[in-house]
C-alpha cells in the first residue's frame, strides 16, 4: 500500500450510508495517511525546509479531521450494545 502524502484530504463528511466497521477502516487510514505527513515534517524540519514542512502539516491536519469525522460517524451509527 502506497501513500500520498502530498494529496491533501478531501473535505467532504462522511458518508452516512457506510457501515460503522467501514468508518473505522477509513479513520485508520486518515490515521495513517497523517502519520505519514507528520514524519515528512519531520525531515523536513530537520533539513531546514519549514516552507515545505508546513505544507505537509497542513495536509496532517487534513487528514486528522477526516479521521475524527469517520470515528464521529461510526460511533452515530453503531448498533445499541445487548
């Protein structure tokens, strides 16, 4: 599995027809997606290109918003507990 860091997230919610396992699946990989932005700020930082390490921290938030708006939306449409 590859990963775009420089893709930006795309702003749309959640779709509300997905099943609280897919919203997991999502938010894990906007997880994952910004992880992987916030380890290139890192090198960025550390070879002195803050220019280019706030554009991947930009791209991080992105991502985490989209990760809390999927578990949002999991935890909406998860079945009552028996």
């Amino acid at each position: 599995m590859t990963f775009d860091t420089k893709t930006p997230a795309t702003s749309t919610p959640a779709p509300a027809m997905l099943k609280p396992e897919q919203h997991h699946s999502k938010a894990a990989e906007h997880l994952e997606l910004a992880a992987k932005s916030h380890k290139e700020v890192a090198k960025l930082i550390g070879a002195n290109d803050h220019t280019g390490a706030q554009t991947h921290a930009k791209v991080a938030y992105e991502h985490m918003t989209q990760a809390q708006t999927h578990a949002e939306a999991a935890k909406k449409a998860m079945p009552a507990a028996k």
